[in-house]
C-alpha cells in the first residue's frame, strides 16, 4: 500500500485486540516521534510509554473511563518537556523562560502533535490501530501526580496504540475544496458552508440511530465493549430529545462538546498549567 492509501485509510480504532505489541516495533514509534519536525530542532516533546495493566486502568479511568485507553497494550502520553530544555539551559549558565512565553508552547505545542501523527502514520503501516484521547487535559494535576511527571511538563494527549478487532467503515470528512483555498481565503457564503457540512453528516432528520453510528463512533464501540455507562445511545437520544436538538451543529455544541463547558474549563485547564510552572496568561 502507498503511502497516500496508508493514509486516506487510516480510522481512528477504538476496539483493539488482546495482543502485545513486539518491544521492536514500539521502538520503532518512539523513533518516529523523535524524528518529527521541531522548531528550532529543540524537540521539547517527551513520551510516556503506558503498558502495566494497573497503569492502564488508571490512565482510562482519569481521562473518562474509556475502555479503549485501558484496553489498548500501549498509549504514550505525549507531553510538553520545558524540564529537560530549562535543566539543559541551566547547566551551561544560561536561561530558557519558554514556559513563561506564549509562543515557545504553541510552536511545542506543534512539535508534539507532528510527533504524534508520525507514530500514528507509522502505526498504520505495521498494522496497528490508534486513537487519540485528548481528555487528558482535563486532568493534568492528576496525571502529572500519577506518572510523577515534574514541574514544567505539561501532559498534553494520549495516543492509543494496538493490533484492531474492528476498524470503523467510513468517517465523514469535509470535501476537500472547502478546506482549501488557493492564494486567499475564500469566505464561503451561509449556504456554501450548510451545503458543506451536509454533505459530510448526512441529513439528519433521516434516522438519528443511523446518525449516531455514522458520527459518534465514541458510543457505538463503548456500547460493544460492554461500557455503556460511559456513552448510552439510547441516553444520548433522550438528551437530544430533551435539548430540542435538530441539526449536525446543535448536536456537536450543545450535547456533544458544548460550547458553555467548554468556556467553563478555562479557569482549572489555567490552572492546572500554573501548577506546572506554566505562567504566560
């Protein structure tokens, strides 16, 4: 398979098979993280490898109880290491105030993600599956408690990693002329950009059932991995039911990822990041 396939292939997995993957491969993904770009070729991203069981029920347990983190034979939290630059920077008599700085954190921010999307690229071509869990951000006191990650490292995803039971069919994605625009931008009118995510969901007065199995993965393999406390489709409908919600949007930011919690996280995600060291608010 071409890389190009490899890629358009690629599904996020959430049912994973109860195999260990072989430690040559795993250090293949670790090299794969290191050789990503950076800026500045500083590389402030550092992994966490998570294969214990016990650790494993612990990081699926902070990050939601999500039964893939705890059944997947490997994640790596990816993490933003100022720790390692600052010590480095101190030993030669010199200063590195990144974690005080906005800039230096989204250009680290950047190097981690790229880091990340290697090793799932990489993933892919040994026949593994993965997924990203970006939950971890709302406990990163606690995770940093648990992995004993110092100040000045900021856990900032998990990407989990094994060999798939079963991989999602289709995943609706915008067409790619809406996300392209040559030269300028190109501001697509309000009937452009409806018609846009339309076309990606589907209509939604159809069959909501259908509708969820189409766009909420997340429900569907909990349900088949017998966790239905974590996301019930039948709740979910009721909670559509009840919030009156009648389109793609309104499911996304009022039930889904709603726009008013999302707001409410500002203050412990700050503060969390104060508590590591990070201070550029």
């Amino acid at each position: 398979m071409n890389l190009y396939d490899l890629i358009m292939k690629r599904r996020s997995t959430r049912n994973f098979k109860d195999q260990e993957i072989p430690e040559h491969i795993i250090e293949r993904l670790v090299d794969a993280a290191n050789n990503a770009p950076s800026g500045g070729n500083i590389q402030p991203p550092s992994v966490i490898l998570v294969q214990e069981s016990d650790a494993r029920k612990e990081l699926a347990k902070m990050v939601g109880d999500q039964p893939w983190v705890r059944n997947a034979p490997l994640s790596m939290i990816f993490c933003i290491d100022f720790f390692r630059i600052k010590r480095w920077a101190s030993i030669f008599d010199t200063d590195f105030k990144g974690e005080k700085a906005f800039l230096p954190f989204l250009i680290a921010y950047a190097d981690l993600m790229c880091a990340a999307q290697n090793v799932v690229i990489l993933a892919q071509g040994h026949g593994l599956g993965s997924v990203y869990i970006g939950t971890i951000l709302d406990v990163i006191d606690k995770a940093r408690q648990y992995f004993a990650i110092p100040k000045y490292v900021l856990p900032m995803m998990v990407l989990s990693i094994g060999y798939p039971k079963s991989v999602p069919k289709n995943v609706p994605k915008l067409n790619r002329k809406v996300i392209a625009h040559r030269e300028r931008y190109k501001k697509l009118s309000d009937d452009e950009i409806k018609k846009a995510f339309e076309d990606k969901y589907g209509n939604f007065e159809d069959n909501v059932e259908n509708y969820l199995h189409r766009t909420y993965v997340e429900a569907v393999e909990a349900e088949k991995q017998q966790k239905p406390e974590w996301a019930d489709i039948e709740s979910i409908k009721k909670e559509m039911k009840k919030l009156n919600i009648r389109n793609n949007a309104q499911f996304l930011f009022k039930l889904r990822y709603p726009s008013d919690e999302m707001i409410k996280l500002n203050e412990s995600l700050i503060r969390a990041f104060k508590n590591a060291g990070f201070d550029f608010f």
